[in-house]
C-alpha cells in the first residue's frame, strides 16, 4: 500500500466521524449542578451594611436624623433606613415642610411603649425614639409619612425601618 492511498482509505471513516459529531455533538455525561442552600437575600445583602450607630460621627443625644422633604417625603437613601438595637431615630422637616407625621403599625422597632402617630413638633421634628434590643433582627419595619408643605401641598410615602 502507497503512502497516497492511506488517506483516502481513511476519508469515508473520518467525514462519517465528523458528520456524527456535528449532527449529534460530543457530549460527556452532565452532571446535575449542586444546588446552593438558599439565602434570605435581605440577610445577604446586610451582611455588610452598617448602622450610623458604629459610625465616629453618630451622637446618641442628636441620633440618627431622617430628613422630610417637601417634593418626595423622604429621599431615596432613606426609604429603608438599617438602624441597630440601642440606636436613637427621629425625623426633621426641611424648611419648606409645615408639619408631618410619622405612622407605624403595632409592631414598631422601638422600646415601648408603642406610638402609632409621631408628630412633628413646633421644632419641626418628632423625639427620638430608641430601637428595641427585642426588635427582630433584618426584618423590614414599614411605616407611613404624611406630609404638608409650606405651598400647601400634601402626600405620603412607606419607606422602612431595618434593625440589626
């Protein structure tokens, strides 16, 4: 046999090969993936997320300061607030606010006893409440902020409050 013809010899055998595997692929056996343990996402995204309690600037007399504005109530960096148990919270009306009120359901995430309204007061604030060592870790707090502004306007919003 001439070395020229052992390749066409081998040409039907090879194209059959080629064809098979375009037609039908190679695949190895598949292996079901593992599935991952679920993870409460809210958990795993606060993993990492702080409260302005641990923060050098925070000063238990002052608290945390959430600001009431008169365009959208509360801006988007305070739709859900992570506050920790200990943590001193109140809400301040910008100038152009007259009056608000913060409403929360029973529970609420701060020591008792329970408030269902916090009004502001002539200072244009409401007092500082303080956030319950019982309050559940990472569950999401909604309350509802009603507000008027000074050119007369009213509305509310449902941000949240989150202890850790």
């Amino acid at each position: 046999m001439a070395r020229n013809e052992l390749p066409q010899k081998w040409f039907p055998g090879i194209g059959l090969i080629s064809v098979m595997i375009l037609l039908f692929g190679c695949s190895r056996p598949s292996v079901a993936p593992q599935s991952e343990p679920k993870v409460n996402n809210l958990h795993y995204v606060l993993q990492n997320i702080d409260c302005n309690m641990h923060s050098k600037n925070y000063h238990s007399e002052q608290g945390t300061e959430i600001i009431v504005n008169s365009t959208t109530g509360i801006s988007l960096e305070d739709e859900v607030v992570v506050v920790c148990a200990g943590e001193n919270l109140h809400w301040k009306g910008a100038s152009d606010v007259s009056s608000f009120e913060v409403k929360f359901q029973n529970p609420w995430p701060f020591k008792p006893p329970f408030k269902a309204s916090l009004p502001s007061n002539s200072q244009n604030s409401t007092a500082n409440q303080q956030v319950d060592s019982d309050a559940i870790n990472g569950q999401m707090y909604k309350y509802t902020i009603y507000v008027k502004t000074t050119a007369g306007k009213e509305f509310h919003r449902d941000p949240h409050v989150i202890p850790m």
